[in-house]
C-alpha cells in the first residue's frame, strides 16, 4: 500500500496523540480504531506514533480492533430472526400513530 493510501494521513497520528483523540466521539474513535485495524490486517505496517495512537485508542475505548472486526462480522453475518417488510402504507399508518 503506497504511503498516500494509508489512511492516516502525514501528521494525523500526532494530531490524535497532542490532544484529537479527545475530539473525536466514541463512534469515531471505535471507527477510527476499527479502519485502523483492517489496514494492519491488510499489511499496513504503522509507524511509531500510528503505533502509539492505537494503543491510546484502545485504551480510551476498552477494545481493540479485533473485538471490532469480530462484532462487525457478526452484524454482516447475522441471519435475521424473522423477516422484515415494510410498504409505504405501513410507514404512513407507523407516522400518523406519532
């Protein structure tokens, strides 16, 4: 992977490690942490500070990349319990109750 594909881009991982993991959510921090995760499984090798960044990530998170990956995984694999169909009349009647 060329080094402008990675996605942290020159300077973000310090960006994080000076104070912009606390910018984030925890939505974006656990995506961040998630996306991080699949470029080293794709053969990403990170650099000191991406390195250093993760590690605070995930202890900002109390998770790691690979109980993302496993969770993600689960939700695309996941069979639904019974089949959900829904029609526009069936929205407008589920409107008009509010």
């Amino acid at each position: 992977m060329a080094d402008q594909d990675n996605l942290m881009l020159e300077g973000k991982a310090r960006w994080l490690l000076d104070g912009g993991i606390e910018k984030l959510d925890e939505d974006e921090r656990a995506l961040l942490l998630a996306l991080v995760s699949l470029e080293v499984d794709t053969g990403h090798t990170l650099t000191a500070d991406e390195q250093a960044a993760l590690d605070k990530i995930v202890e900002r998170t109390g998770m790691d990349g690979e109980e993302i990956t496993r969770a993600v995984k689960q939700m695309v694999e996941a069979k639904p319990t019974k089949p959900k169909k829904l029609d526009w009349s069936d929205l407008k009647r589920r409107l008009k109750r509010r």
